[in-house]
C-alpha cells in the first residue's frame, strides 16, 4: 500500500494530500517515522568526530521529518475529526510514542554531545539563533532528565508512557460524555429567548443524531454555555448547566476523576526525579515565570479584588432577579444588567456577525490593512474534512506566505473549544512553508440559513486568528523555533493582542452590518458596548482565576501530598475556598474532570498563561493606541519584532525591543475593572 506520509507532499505549500490519506496510513508511517528517527539519532552520536553545530545541532534539527509530517496530520485528526479507529491509535501509539521521545531526550550519548557544545559557546562562531538553539536544547535535555542515573531514566520513561496513555484517555472520555451528556429538547417552545439561527442550528444537530423533530444543545467546553444568556426557561438552563459540570463524574465508563488522579500522582513523582519539589516547579522552570510563586503571587493579587467585584456584580443581578443567583441564572440575568444599564444586547447583536463578513471584512480585512497580507480561497485545494477550507496568504508584495485553514463548525467528532494547530512550520534549513488551521466550534444551521456568530465567537474568530498570524509570520532558519513553538506562558500574547481590532472602528465599520437590511451596526450601539467594558468582568475574572488557581493546586503538591488526595470534589472545594473563589453562583470556568487544557491538553500547571500574557496584551495595546493605532507601520514594528521571531529568541527581550521597556500590569488592571 502507498503511504502518502513517507515523502513530502507535491501539493501547493506541501499541504497534506488529504484526500489520499486513510486510518490505516497512521500507524505504518507512525512506525516507519520512528524507525527512521532512531536511525539518524544513532548516526548522530556514533560519530568520532568533535561535535559541532552543523553535525550534532543541525543534523538533531534535520531528523525525524518523516514522523513530524504523520503526526501533525493525525494529532490535527485526533481533535478535530476523530473517530473511534483514531481514538484507539492515540491510545495504542500514545505510549510508544513517550518512549520514543524519551530514548532521544535521555540519550546520554546525544547530552553528551550538546552539553560539550553548550560548554564552548563563547568559543564557538554562532548566529544569535544557532547559539539559542544550543542553550534550549541543553536545557530541554537537562529538565528532562538526561543527566539522571540509568536506573532514574528508566522510571521516568515508564512514568511518560503511563501518562501519555492518562492523558489520552482523558480526552477520549471528555470527549464521550459531551456528546452523550447534549441535552435534547422535545417541545421547541422551551427554546424561548434563542434566535431562529440557533434554533435552526440546535434542530439540525438533533437531526444528524437521527432525532428529527427535536432539538439538541451540544455542551460547549467552559462550565457556562453561550444560550444560558438568552434562555427564558429556567428549567432548561437549570438541565443545561448540570450535564456541563456533571461531565466525566458520572461513575460510568467515561469517569475522570480516578484518571486524573493518577496523572496528578504520576506528574508529582516524575517532577521529584527530576529534582524539583512539584510539577509546577517543573513546568515553570522553562517559562518565564520561573517559578510557581511568582505564579501565586499575581494570582493571588488579582483573586481578591476578582472576588469581590463579582459579590457586587451578584448584589445587582438578585435585585433584578428577586431571588438568589444560581449558577445557571447568572449569565441571563448579567444580560439583563447589561441592557438595562448599559442598553447592551448581545443576543440582539448577532445579525450584524455574519460569518463570512466576519471573516473577509473582519478577520482577514484587519490583518491586510495592519499587515498587508492577502486572502485568496483555493476551492482546488481539499482539508481533511469537506467542511475545513483553504486560503493562501501572501505578502503585499505577492511573495507567498503560506496556507491557512479554517474549520468553523462544531460536529461530534470534534473536540470543544477553539485552537490553531501548525500541520507545516516554516523554517529555512528544511525548506518548509508554512501550513496552520484555526478551529472554531460554532454550531451548523440548517441548510439556507445564515451562520450568526454571538459577540463572544467573534472575539474568539480573532483571537484564534492571532494564533494564525503567529503561525505565519514566524521567520526561521531552524524547525524547533517555527510558529508558535515560545513559553507556554507567551504563547497567547500574540493572540490577545489581535482581538483588539474586532471593536477598532475601521473594522467594525466594515464587517458588523445586517445580513438582512445591510445596515453597519450603529456607532451608539458600540459606545455603549465600549462602556460596558467592565461590567462582568467580575465574574469573568473570577472564573478564569478559580481555574487557574485549581491547576496550580493540583501540581503544586508533592508526591505524597498527591497520593493522599483521593476525593476530586473535596479537593477543588477545598482549593477554591482557599483562594476566596468558591462561590456556587460563579463556578470555575473547568471543573477538574472536564479540565482538558491542563489534564490532556498542554496546560498543565500553565492555565496561568493567559492571564500571564495578558498583562504583555494590555500593554501593547495601549501602545497601538497611542501610537496611531491600525497603521501598516505598526504592524511591521509588532511583526518584526514580536511575530517574526517565531521562538528563535528571548520573548521578553524581544517585548523589550518592541515596547522599549518591560510591560507594565497596570492597563490589565484597568481592563479587568480590577483598579483601585
């Protein structure tokens, strides 16, 4: 059998040849890739020669393309169009991958090779990549355990491949039970409050479950899901907001809570054979955080004042309501507040977001004005989905970019929430375009009717696409430091700086019109929107911050703190209360066994990150502002120094280089409403 994944592709921009690639091509190229990266690892270290850049660095850099090209396919297939043939070779390869890479991670013949290397920099002639390349691989090396005893390497590769099956397996189960736990819906007058679009949208994923004539509510992946706004019938939220945090703590096959204790124990005791006292000292070593008290140090200056704007924010809404807030009341009843103090509708705004507006004369038209970038969508180039869309970028001088990818709508074989994956990184030494998708799970209407975003999957269509740029732009000699390859706790820097231009008036002007009468959105509409800014940003603060704080909870115990821990709820209550952010009315955005970004997803002990590089995104934004805002010449200044550098450099010198000082955390708390 042909495999497609054993040479490059001969498409445009090398992208995948999806239409000849089957499940059963995944685990012959799977196996092959290894087998092919085993062998140039050997060649590597049995040379006699002294090791060098180009026969110990550049020869790491060249090897195992035939493994990257197989799983950047199947990984992008695996959360966004996976089915139980691909769920179970994610389980099946899940360890043996984790001992692959360990093999070469904790080759001590390879860290020989690199720690001589990274002894002779000052002696050796290097460009300013090559030589950061040196020093992140040693200390890649170092914090995995290469310099540990035979017998230390040995648990520490049965305690990967342990966690890599976990972790696997937290995903799939996550996975099952939203789509079992969708609450379907026999009399569509409980639907009152949504809009024909998502009425439509909710009788068409019934209808692909075969339950024509009903209607399903799929469970998004936050605790709080967006119709809990717009919903009159209490009951129905109520339904709603159970089976979102009932999620993978049901006792059934699909139950968590048993497998992420095991990954906490498993994290603990791996980080104590590396020589730090938690995971999260672990993980934060190689961040720009450092450590998990700097961690706990902002966390906990926010927490209070988070809590305590949401007790204010409660006050109003139980006034409103005329009885107490529950969790499943808050949103509709925030909403309330909104419109009646501010005269902001967010329900009202959806005909003015029409996706593909949005995304030509919003997502796309604000990078073209700010970056000079264009779109054009090549229908003679397929993804791996009929639904999944391409588009080739290129530079305003015409010279190519890349491919970007877009796969807007939520089915079941795809996971929640919303990401950009890299399936090609551009780099100089392979030769390699560049190849990103974005993510979204907006849901699907019925045939003919419009796709309506709400206000918050704009916001998200944006910030996504800030992911994509970063993808993009990133200008490298060498794969490691391709796209968005930075400190996890950097990493949404570049995104959250664009979703300021999804209010910027040139933008707004443009995309947000009626898709019936053509009418641009009202400019008192988006004043009123501006002013609202702050208002349910309590309780907005506070859920974020209660999860961010449970991550580090769970990673910052020891290995026997964490093998006493048998109770899941008992623990996060305990922790939430800790923080000052265990109210029911306002739960964390992710309940432990439904927490894929730090149980199954590359979070762990790193939830922080957002809020982390938020304080860098209100910073930048200020400056944009007070710099002229939308220009083409401040988009070259932010893509040269912050973009373009993909993760061949210092993040914090290069916001240094772009800002001209350190960022300040004031604008944060400005836009957080969390000021004195």
């Amino acid at each position: 059998m042909s495999n497609p994944f054993l040479s490059p592709s001969t498409l445009p921009y090398q992208l995948p040849p999806f239409a000849e690639i089957a499940v059963d091509h995944f685990g012959p190229a799977i196996e092959e890739g290894m087998r092919l990266q085993r062998a140039e690892i050997d060649a590597i270290v049995a040379q006699s020669e002294e090791p060098g850049f180009e026969n110990t660095m550049e020869a790491l850099e060249r090897s195992g393309q035939t493994l990257t090209r197989v799983l950047r396919v199947f990984f992008n297939a695996s959360s966004a169009d996976s089915s139980d043939a691909i769920a179970a070779l994610e389980e099946q390869y899940a360890p043996q991958l984790a001992a692959h890479d360990d093999a070469i991670e904790l080759d001590a013949r390879l860290y020989e090779r690199v720690a001589r290397l990274h002894a002779r920099l000052d002696e050796l002639d290097l460009s300013p990549e090559q030589r950061y390349l040196v020093e992140r691989r040693h200390r890649r090396m170092t914090l995995a355990g290469a310099g540990l005893g035979e017998a230390e390497k040995a648990r520490l590769t049965e305690l990967n491949q342990r966690l890599s099956v976990l972790q696997t397996r937290f995903e799939k189960n996550l996975l099952a039970d939203t789509n079992d736990l969708a609450v379907v819906v026999d009399d569509a007058r409980e639907l009152d409050g949504l809009t024909p679009g998502e009425i439509s949208a909710a009788a068409q994923a019934a209808a692909e479950r075969g339950l024509d004539g009903k209607h399903l509510i799929t469970l998004v992946l936050p605790t709080g899901h967006p119709h809990l706004a717009s919903l009159t019938n209490r009951d129905l939220r109520a339904r709603i907001m159970r089976a979102s945090r009932q999620r993978a703590a049901r006792g059934n096959e699909h139950d968590n809570r048993d497998v992420l204790l095991e990954i906490v124990r498993l994290r603990a005791e791996r980080a104590e054979l590396l020589g730090f006292e938690s995971h999260a000292a672990f993980v934060t070593a190689d961040q720009t955080a450092k450590t998990p008290e700097a961690v706990a140090a902002m966390l906990g200056e926010l927490a209070p004042a988070a809590a305590r704007n949401a007790r204010r924010e409660q006050e109003m809404l139980e006034a409103l309501a005329g009885h107490p807030i529950e969790a499943h009341d808050w949103a509709f009843y925030s909403e309330k507040v909104r419109k009646a103090e501010y005269d902001v509708d967010f329900g009202e705004l959806r005909p003015y977001f029409e996706a593909e507006r949005v995304l030509h004369h919003g997502v796309f038209a604000a990078a073209t004005r700010v970056y000079g970038i264009t779109f054009t969508e090549r229908t003679d180039l397929g993804g791996y989905h009929p639904e999944v869309r391409v588009f080739e970028v290129r530079n305003d001088d015409g010279s190519e970019l890349g491919l970007y990818l877009l796969d807007l709508y939520t089915r079941d074989s795809k996971r929640g929430g919303a990401w950009m994956n890299e399936l090609i990184g551009k780099n100089e030494l392979l030769d390699h375009p560049t190849v990103v998708v974005n993510n979204l799970n907006v849901p699907k209407p019925s045939p003919g009717e419009p796709t309506l975003l709400t206000y918050d999957e704009v916001n998200t269509f944006f910030h996504e696409f800030g992911h994509a740029l970063h993808g993009l732009f990133a200008h490298v000699v060498y794969p490691s430091f391709t796209g968005t390859n930075v400190y996890r706790d950097f990493v949404e820097f570049p995104s959250q700086v664009n979703e300021m231009w999804m209010l910027w008036p040139e933008i707004l002007d443009d995309y947000a019109m009626h898709h019936e009468t053509g009418e641009r959105i009202p400019a008192e509409v988006v004043e009123r929107i501006r002013a609202s800014d702050t208002w349910g940003e309590g309780f907005a603060t506070s859920e974020y911050l209660a999860a961010a704080l449970l991550d580090q909870a769970w990673h910052r115990l020891s290995a026997a703190e964490a093998a006493a821990i048998t109770d899941v709820a008992a623990f996060e209550a305990q922790a939430l209360a800790a923080a000052g952010l265990d109210n029911p009315a306002a739960p964390t955005r992710y309940s432990s066994p439904y927490f894929a970004h730090t149980f199954s997803g590359g979070y762990s002990a790193g939830y922080y990150s957002y809020i982390w590089s938020e304080v860098l995104d209100a910073d930048t934004v200020e400056w944009f502002r007070e710099n002229g805002g939308l220009t083409r010449e401040n988009g070259d200044r932010f893509r040269r120094h912050v973009l373009g550098l993909g993760g061949a450099g210092d993040p914090l010198e290069a916001y240094r280089a772009f800002r001209g000082r350190d960022a300040e955390i004031a604008p944060l708390l400005k836009r957080r409403g969390l000021a004195a």
